[in-house]
C-alpha cells in the first residue's frame, strides 16, 4: 500500500470515480447545479419543484439526445437516485410525480439493480410523452426491459399490466 508523507494509508481511487478537484469548472458548475435541483425537487414550494424538475430534465435530454457514453449529468445524479426515488414515493399524485417518474426513467437505466427493470416501472408511471426524445440509449434500454417483463410474466399478465397502467 502507498502512503503519504504523514505515513497515512492512501486509498487508490476508483478508475470511474470522480473527485471535485478531478471535474474542470464547467463539470463541477453543472455538478453544483443537479445538486441544487435536487434539493429543490425536495421542497415544498411548488413552483420550485416544477422549475428543477423542469430544468434537471433539460440538463438530460439534452445530454442523452446522442448517447456515446453514460452523460455527465446521469453521471453526477447517481448519488442522488435513491433520494430522489423515496422522494417520489412520498408525493402525492400530481403532474410533478409524472415529471420526477420520467427523470427516474432515464436514472434508472444506468442505476438501477440488473432485473429489476425500473426504467420500465417509472416510465409506465410517468408522463405519456415522447420516449424518442430521451435518445436511443434509453428507447433500446426500454424495450430490452419491455421484452424482460414479457418473458417473466407472460403474455396475459404484460398486457393486464399495461391495461392497468393506461389511462385510455
């Protein structure tokens, strides 16, 4: 093990971890920035809510539009997925909830736990727009888990559940 010059046992980082001092100033700005709107999806004034989630869904449509690797805005979210998913859980139903389900969605793809499909689970419980607009990353990513939930429940039960989750 490496030490320091105070003979402090030095942790090598993580090849994909990412430090503040290791970001340039415009990474930590948009860094600083998702963090904000994290706390302020949290809060219990309404128009802020609207305004960040509004704003933190720009921030990844427009970084996932055409996805080469996972974008940086995913990327500095990931800390917050489990906050921001027991913050969904205890909002009432509004069309803030739909909007927090469609940002979920898209975090999902690149957090959630392999088999649990929740890309899937927040985009049937979010907003019924555009999926194109996220990128081809995410459509290719749903429909892998689309294709997932068919093969585990069947025909019958993917169709009941789609039923059920429509609003038609």
């Amino acid at each position: 093990m490496a030490r320091d010059p105070n003979n402090a046992v030095i942790i090598p980082k993580k090849k994909n971890e990412m430090k503040d001092e290791d970001l340039s100033e415009e990474d930590l700005a948009l860094k600083k920035q998702l963090e904000l709107y994290v706390e302020r999806i949290q809060d219990s004034d309404t128009a802020l809510q609207e305004a960040a989630l509004q704003s933190m869904r720009q921030e990844i449509l427009t970084s996932t539009s055409s996805m080469t690797s996972v974008p940086k805005p995913l990327k500095f979210l990931r800390p917050h997925y489990a906050t921001l998913k027991a913050y969904y859980d205890r909002m009432a139903d509004s069309d803030l909830k739909y909007l927090l389900a469609d940002v979920l969605s898209v975090l999902a793809m690149t957090m959630s736990a392999e088999g649990e499909r929740e890309s899937l689970k927040y985009r049937l419980l979010g907003s019924e727009g555009d999926i194109v607009s996220w990128g081809h990353e995410y459509v290719r990513n749903l429909a892998g888990e689309i294709v997932e939930e068919y093969m585990i429940t069947g025909y019958d039960s993917y169709l009941l559940n789609c039923y059920k989750s429509s609003t038609y």
